[in-house]
C-alpha cells in the first residue's frame, strides 16, 4: 500500500511541476477543505525541506501571512534549531482578519515553534501613500525590509480573489472591478485573473513580486481543491524557480483539466 501510495503521489507531483512550469512539487496526502489534517503534513514536508535546503547556521526566512501559513507554522517544532538558527521575518505589513493570521504573527509562531528568532513589522498594509513615502524612509523599517527582501527562503501562499478582497477591506467599487476583471487570484497585493494577468495591484509596501527572482529558495504553500484556480494562475506570473507543496485537493482538481 505505502509504495503504491507514494509511487502515486511522485507521479501527479511530476505531472503537476509540468503543467505548472515549476521548478519542484510536493503533494501531501488529502484535501484541506474536507480534512484539517493536511496542515500537520504540510508542517512537516516543509521542515523537511528546510532542513534540507537552508544554509547551515543562520538562516533568514521570510513569510506572508493567511490561514495557510498560520496552521502551517503551528504543526513546527523545534528540529530544526539543532543545526539551523532561523530569524524569521514578515514579508508584508498587516491586513484585515484575524491577528493569528497577520504575516507578522505568522513569522512570530514559527520562531516560537522552532526555537528560533523573529523581528516584527509593526505596519498596516492599508496606508495613505504620503504616510508610506514617510515610513519607508525610516532607517529601522528599511532595514527589516531589506532583511526580508535578502531572505534566504520566502514562504509564501495564494488566496482566492473573493476571499481576499473581504480580509482586504475593499471598497464596493474595487470589488466590482475584481469582479468585471474576472480576478481569480491574489498573491503579495497583487489580484490576477485566470491568464495570470495583473488585475489590480495595491498600494503597499515591502517586498514586490520581482524581488521573488532573488530570493533562493522560494516555496509556495496551498491546500484545499477550492484554490486549485487561484494557484494555477499564480505560476502564469510567479518566477519559474518556484516550488509548490499543496494537498491532493489542490493537485487532482488542476489536473483533471489538464
Ligand atoms: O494576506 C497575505 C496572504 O499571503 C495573501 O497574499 C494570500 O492571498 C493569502 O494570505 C492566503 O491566505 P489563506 O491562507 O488564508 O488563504
């Protein structure tokens, strides 16, 4: 059963980085929107990962925020504190929703999880652009930027375009042209329709999506069938040395149309 099992799974992982045009996929077993189990096996593959993958000693890993990564970072323990000292860092300022799951609280739970460091990013996303122009020219706030920015790892997820412009208090009329736009997806600020086409960018600050060419190790996290549209054309216009861990939900609903 176990080799049947994990032969499957290799084969739809390598059929999935094709279609996709990633550099590396890792399907984990189940589908999140029916079982929340799937977060404890994402938790795991990805600590694999990095412990495999991350420079001995110190490291920087920068991360969003979002369900995801916020059930992602509770199933961490502390492993890889033995030959790693991981800082983790915020990749954005703060967002509607809850506080578990600010980029900010994300980074903060995997430090404690891990036994690692954490620097915070005390920012709403949502400012007047004159306010921004004025703290980005903080020294303080540029240097955490410049950290995450010079991270050695981004972990980062994907959204669902209607999920995402509730958590980001959109106006009615921003919603309608989401809507007109036919957006289907939302990473890093950025809403994209199903061609992968920049529909709507906010105004924010912190790292953009052309500084993810420079970041080394750079893993992209879903779960759940339901996002399976949203994911596949987030690699329209994500870097092409992206690696994608999802569920079996995500995986199957992509490839049955492919
Ligand atoms: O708000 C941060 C963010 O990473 C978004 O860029 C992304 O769309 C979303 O969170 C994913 O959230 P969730 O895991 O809750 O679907």
């Amino acid at each position: 059963f176990h080799w049947d099992e994990a032969r499957r799974l290799t084969d739809k992982e390598e059929q999935l980085k094709q279609v996709l045009g990633v550099e590396r996929c890792d399907i984990v077993h189940g589908d999140a929107d029916l079982d929340k189990a799937v977060y404890s096996y994402l938790s795991q593959r990805i600590q694999q990962i990095l412990q495999q993958q991350l420079p001995m000693n110190e490291a920087v890993v920068a991360v969003t925020g979002g369900t995801t990564l916020a059930q992602v970072g509770q199933g961490f323990d502390d492993t890889l504190s033995k030959d790693h000292q991981i800082t983790f860092v915020p990749a954005r300022g703060g967002v509607g929703g809850s506080y578990r799951i600010q980029s900010n609280s994300v980074a903060g739970l995997m430090a404690q999880q891990t036994n690692g460091q954490y620097i915070p990013l005390f920012l709403p996303e949502k400012l007047e652009e004159y306010t921004a122009d004025l703290l980005l020219k903080d020294p303080n706030i540029q240097s955490i930027i410049d950290q995450s920015k010079n991270a050695d790892c981004l972990i980062l997820s994907v959204g669902a375009a209607d999920v995402m412009a509730k958590r980001r208090l959109m106006t009615k009329a921003q919603y309608q042209y989401l809507k007109d736009n036919n957006a289907v997806g939302e990473a890093f600020g950025i809403f994209y329709n199903q061609q992968g086409e920049k529909v709507m960018r906010l105004p924010r600050y912190g790292m953009v999506l052309d500084d993810l060419e420079h970041i080394p190790l750079l893993l992209t996290v879903v779960a759940g069938s339901s996002k399976a549209h949203a994911v596949e054309s987030y690699f329209k216009l994500a870097p092409k040395h992206s690696w994608l861990i999802c569920d079996e939900g995500v995986a199957n609903r992509i490839l049955q149309t492919h």
